[in-house]
C-alpha cells in the first residue's frame, strides 16, 4: 500500500504515524493520493486540501446497528416483563425489567447524541469551508458535551419503547385482573365480552396479529389495516379509522404498534376454550360409560 503523509492537524485515532505517515486517514491533501478509492463523498476545502467522509457514514452505518441491538434488547426485556406479569405477577421482578429498559433508554439517548454530534460537525464544515482541516475530533466532543449537558429523567421516561413498555404491562395486568375476577360474574356473559374486545373492527373476526394505534387507541388486524393503507395510498387517500364513530382520519403505518398483551389474552382465551372443551367431551364420556 503507498503511504502518503497526512495533512496538519490532528492525527486520527489508531490510523497515523508518528512520523505524519499512513496508508488509513481519511483525507488527503493531495487528490492524486486519493488513487482508485470512491471519492463521491469527498469534499475539497478552500485550500485545496480533501476530506473524505466516507469514514464518517462507515461509523454511522455501524453505530445505527448498534441502536438495532439496543431495540432489540427492548423488545426482550418488554417480553420478559409480560411473562412475569402473566405467569407469576412479581412486582419486583418486574421493576427490575422496568430498569432495564430505562438503562436500555439511557444508552439510546446517548447513541443518538453521539450521531447527532457528527453529523453536525460534517455539516458545519461544508457549510463554513474553513481553510485548514479542522480537529473533527474535538468538534465532535463538544457538540456531543453540549447534547448530554441538557439530559433529565423525562427524556428516558419519553422514550418510545419505554412508553410501549409501560402501555403493555399496563394492559397485561389489566387482562390478568379480568381474568381473576370471571370467576365472580356468569361465565358466559365474561366469555362474550372478551371475545368482543378480540374482534377485528375490519374482518369481523378474531384477531391473530393485534396491532393499536397510538393516535386514538383503536385495534385492527395487522395484515387487515396494512393492506387498506397500501390500497389507499395508492389512491393517494388517507385512511380513516375503521373502528366505527371514530374521528380519526388519517391512520399511518408508523402510528401501528403490536399489542401483545392483547394478543397474549387471546391465545390464553383459546387455550381456557379447548381446555373447556376436552373436560366436556370427557364428562360426556364418563356420562355414557355410567348409563351403559
């Protein structure tokens, strides 16, 4: 590999020599040391010196995984937190998955801070062409220090998945609650009501893949919703809430989210129904056997 000598300024983490000298930095003041390598992101400064951002989108491409493994993680521990709370209802199990998201929270904040700082300062520097190469680094810091110096519980507390975390277990324990308590009303009249709250306001069926809309808290089939979203956006209309007497008009894929404490109920409703079912058929044959 040709090894050219870097330009002034600050040497890049773990690419530069001592001696001014690598075969890794990011930037060239000579175009022709640039060789074959893509120069699409390339952007030339006023002295004639070039930097290369192509570096730069690498670190985001990779620190966006990143934030997938924290979504992830999320959706885990929210997983988890319903198991709990359907299983054995530990408050204090349950707290602790509750810190874990705000941990998990946390890391987000700070992961798109750090995004957020950088391209920035790409920004600031092909909007004010300075004549040297500036120190990115040092860029980068301050405008990352200046981000998390304005940082406050709230900010974990508005986290999206955090929110859809309290949602969920809200509902779960609400669906545990209901369940404790059919014991004390006529079992048909529970059955029917719940079964009610199961219907799609689409298909007019019982629903596999519950999704709710966070604008006004109604539940559809997934596939059901999606499929008059794409319809309707290629009419290039908006979507009104199928949930009858609702004002809402303008339904969004973005606005859907997967309700699995609802759809947790109803594969627990299914399964009290087969259950039922099996001890009938069984006391139907014990009848039989004792008449004949």
């Amino acid at each position: 590999m040709r090894r050219f000598r870097c330009p002034p300024g600050p040497p890049l983490s773990g690419l530069c020599r001592p001696d001014g000298r690598c075969g890794g930095h990011p930037w060239s003041r000579s175009p022709s040391a640039l060789g074959s390598r893509d120069q699409s992101n390339d952007f030339k400064m006023p002295g004639g010196a070039r930097i290369s951002f192509n570096c730069v989108d690498s670190a985001l491409s990779s620190l966006k995984n990143c934030q997938s493994y924290i979504n992830t993680g999320m959706d885990i521990a929210t997983h988890v937190a319903l198991d709990l709370v359907e299983s054995f209802n530990d408050v204090e199990d349950v707290d602790i998955m509750e810190n874990v998201m705000l941990q998990y929270a946390a890391m987000d904040r700070e992961l798109k801070h750090y995004m957020k700082a950088i391209e920035e300062t790409v920004n600031q520097i092909k909007r004010e062409k300075p004549e040297n190469i500036p120190d990115l680094k040092y860029l980068v810091k301050e405008k990352f220090t200046a981000l998390e110096s304005n940082n406050s519980d709230s900010d974990l507390q508005n986290n999206e998945k955090y929110i859809y975390f309290k949602d969920q277990l809200k509902e779960m324990r609400k669906q545990c609650n209901g369940n404790e308590s059919i014991e004390q009303i006529d079992e048909d009249i529970a059955v029917t009501q719940s079964q009610t709250n199961f219907i799609c306001p689409i298909t007019q069926m019982e629903m596999k893949r519950p999704v709710r809309n966070k604008v006004c808290g109604h539940i559809y089939e997934e596939d059901a919703i999606l499929k008059i979203i794409q319809t309707r956006k290629q009419q290039r209309k908006k979507v009104r809430c199928p949930k009858i007497g609702c004002s809402h008009v303008d339904v969004k894929g973005s606005d859907l989210v997967r309700d699995e404490a609802l759809k947790r109920a109803i594969d627990s409703q299914k399964k009290q129904s087969w259950s039922t079912l099996e001890k009938s058929d069984g006391d139907d044959g014990d009848t039989k056997k004792i008449c004949c």
